[in-house]
C-alpha cells in the first residue's frame, strides 16, 4: 500500500490530519476518515487526544502516533556496504529504511561510479544521463525529486550528473554549402541537441563519410504529416540564386523499437516524392553500443509491430535476430545510447561523401 509506506516514512514520529489527508490524496473526507479508521484498527495509528477533535463530522483527532513495526532491514545492509565509498555508507547503515527507499536510484549512481566515472567529465544530456546511469532514459523526468534527494543525503551538489537540459526546437541549419544538401531527421529531441550542440562548438559534421548540412528534429507524429518534409524540402530548401542546382537526400534516424520503425515509414508514406533511407551508420552503431547495455522495457504494451525485416533489409542486416529478439522480450534501444561522448567521437571533418 502506496499510502501506508509514506506514512512510514514520515520523518516525525506523529503525524497531523491534514497531512495524512495530503497522502491519501482524499477530496471526500467521509471515505478519507474511513481509510484512517482502518489505520486505527490495524494498529498503525494511534489518536493523540491531547491534540483534540478537528470539528468535522464524522470527527478526527488532530494528531495521530506513527507505530512502525520493527521490519527486518539486515538483508539490506551488506549491499550498502558494497556501495562505492564516494556514496553516504555511514548514512545508509544507520538508516536502512531511506536505502530501501533510495535503492534504485543509489544502485544505480553506485554502479556507475564504480564502473564509468569518467563519463561524469563530460556533459550529457538529461534523457542521455539517465539512459547511461540507470538504462531508463525517462528516469530523471519522472523521479527527478527523488534523485535530488538522493545527491543530497550523498553530500553531491545538484549538478553532480552534469547534464544539460534541451529546450522544444524545430530545426537548425548547419553548413548549407555546396550543391548536396543533406538533411537528417532525428526522432528524439535530446539526440537532435546534442548534435546540434557539438557541431556548433567544434564546426564537425560529418558522420563515417556523410557531410550533415541539416538538422531536423522530427518532434514525433508531426514528422509524418501528410507532405510535410516536401513542404520543408520546397520552402526552406529551394534553390537559392548564388548556389544554382542543388541536390536534397533525407536521412532518418529514431529509436531501435517498434513504434520507431513505424514512425520511418509513415514519414516516407506520406512524402513520396522524396528517397528518404534511414542512417545505416548510427543504426548499425547503436546496435553494437546495445550489446554492452541493459535495455529498457517499453513502455508501449499494445502488441503494435511494424514491418522489421523491411526496416532490417534497408540497413544491410539479413540476420535479424538481434534485434528481432529484443523487441520480443518487451525491449528496445532508445536512440539516447548515442550519447553525447559517443557522438564527439564519431563526428570528424573529413572530406564530404555519401552513404
């Protein structure tokens, strides 16, 4: 019980009303002092009659006494001594209960101090960091309260992951130059700046022989509108008078999972005019970055697949086991494996090619 665990956790050892009325999240009172009866009942809350009735009807007291059980955390303190000395051992074995609490989190910190510290020197992304820590690329968003917690029982500064933020872009022009213009649609918006952040700061940007003029950031279903890169092609991509003919390639480039392969598909199907082919080189590389990861589970449990062998076939890849396996198991390889110390590595300046 979700309620009954922050009760527990409630850093006093009583607790007032309207706090409890906080955790329960109840807007009908009546079934809220139903849910605190029950507590009553079972032993773990105790009325403060000293506190004195709150005046509704039906009444509660005030103030309630916390009584924790004496749960058995011995299991748990010989992994807390196996933590990476930089992490708050002393705390956690005087305090169990906030490990059990933290476990994930702090495992995760743990293991990656142990293991790729180094990769704290260079800046990530938000969604790169927590891919490269937990192997949950939504971990930050969606407990970003608990792992500040966590840093600070650590004695860690806020910044400690150092990654940065990305804010909601469209696109962002490169190097126009010459008469092949090549645009990459990147799926994911933290993948699209951190390319976009590294080309502005070292002017590199060729990827294993293709020169990338353009970065598109594709912004989910908005990339698969009914003509919308013919659009972009034919008003913002026209031949411009100084540079005469000019030759426009897409490449596409998304999550390894089955809505990402759908997403590549559906962008070509609705703008025909246009050879759209996915980026065989950062595909191929995130699958080999996979085998050295835990991957994510997906969090899209539907049964929706899309047409892999296809997909597989224009990579070059006839065996498709791999990946086939991966997305049988529930699993997929966010494009966020491609991180920003990945993406420093591969971008060079050598002399403009194709595919």
């Amino acid at each position: 019980m979700e309620q009954l665990e922050k009760i527990f956790l409630h850093t006093k050892n009583t607790i007032t009303d309207q706090e409890l009325q906080q955790i329960f999240q109840a807007s009908d009172y009546e079934l809220f002092h139903t849910e605190v009866q029950k507590l009553i009942e079972s032993g773990v809350l105790v009325p403060v009659k000293s506190s004195k009735m709150n005046g509704r009807l039906p009444p509660l007291f005030n103030k309630y006494r916390i009584i924790r059980s004496q749960q058995d955390y011995s299991g748990y303190l010989e992994a807390v001594r196996r933590l990476n000395p930089l992490l708050n051992i002393s705390g956690y074995l005087q305090r169990p209960e906030l490990y059990q609490k933290h476990m994930e989190i702090v495992e995760g910190i743990s293991k990656y101090l142990w293991f790729a510290r180094d990769l704290l020197e260079s800046p990530m992304s938000r969604k790169e960091r927590s891919f490269s820590v937990w192997g949950k690329e939504k971990l930050l968003d969606e407990h970003m309260a608990l792992v500040k917690e966590v840093l600070k029982f650590n004695r860690f500064e806020e910044n400690y992951l150092n990654y940065f933020d990305t804010p909601e872009p469209f696109f962002e022009y490169h190097h126009l130059l010459g008469e092949l213009i090549t645009v990459l649609v990147i799926e994911n918006k933290d993948t699209w700046f951190t390319f976009r952040k590294l080309m502005q700061a070292t002017g590199k940007n060729n990827i294993s022989g293709t020169e990338v003029n353009v970065l598109l950031y594709g912004e989910g279903n908005k990339i698969t509108k009914k003509g919308a890169l013919e659009e972009y092609r034919a008003t913002m991509l026209g031949r411009q008078p100084s540079q005469g003919g000019q030759t426009v390639r897409f490449l596409y480039f998304g999550d390894l999972d089955w809505e990402g392969i759908r997403l590549f598909f559906r962008t070509r199907e609705a703008n025909p005019s246009l050879d759209i082919k996915p980026f065989v080189y950062l595909y191929r590389l995130m699958l080999e970055l996979s085998e050295q990861a835990e991957l994510p589970k997906s969090l899209d449990q539907r049964g929706v697949i899309g047409p892999l062998q296809e997909f597989l076939s224009l990579l070059g890849i006839t065996d498709e086991s791999s990946l086939s396996s991966i997305l049988a198991e529930g699993r997929y390889i966010p494009q966020e494996i491609v991180n920003y110390q990945v993406a420093a590595k591969i971008l060079t300046q050598q002399e403009r090619g194709l595919d």
